[in-house]
C-alpha cells in the first residue's frame, strides 16, 4: 500500500486552503480561481478522490491518523479490490 509522505499532504493542503481564502476573497478574479482549482486538483490526484473538497478532508483525515487508522477508514487503500492481501502487498 503506497500512501503519500504526510508532509507533502500537508504542504498540499495548506496550498489548497490559502488559495481557497484567494478565491472567497476574489471569487471573479479569473486568475485566483484558476489556481484554487489547481490546487484541488493536485490534492484530488494525490489523496485519490474526485472531489477537491473530499480530497481535503481526506487529507485532514489521514493527517490526523496513524497509518493502521487511515487504512481502516479507506479500505481502497488496501488492494485495488478493497480487500486485504495476504503479505499486506496490494
């Protein structure tokens, strides 16, 4: 099972937020959303989630959580069939 460093979910999320102020702050200012919406993409692909607001909390979530924790929640993370494996491999 490969999940990513916390330190770059973190990195990511913390971008995500700031830039999510930006574009409450700004919501027509074409620049700032284009960049908010980037940056939930990035975390989109790097927690596995479709929806940037599900990434975040995701993220939130798996910071906060030792790694046996956040395999219990998203048993997806297990194997590709959401089943455990034998030698723990997916």
């Amino acid at each position: 099972m490969l999940l990513p460093a916390k330190s770059e979910v973190a990195r990511h999320l913390r971008r995500y937020r700031a830039w999510e102020r930006s574009m409450l702050a700004s919501p027509s200012d074409v620049s700032v959303r284009a960049t908010f919406e980037d940056s939930g993409y990035t975390l989109c692909v790097l927690m596995g989630k479709r929806c940037a607001r599900e990434a975040a909390e995701a993220a939130e979530r798996y910071l906060r959580t030792n790694l046996v924790t956040c395999a219990q929640e998203q048993p997806e993370l297990l194997s590709p069939s959401g089943r455990k494996t034998p030698s723990g491999a997916a």
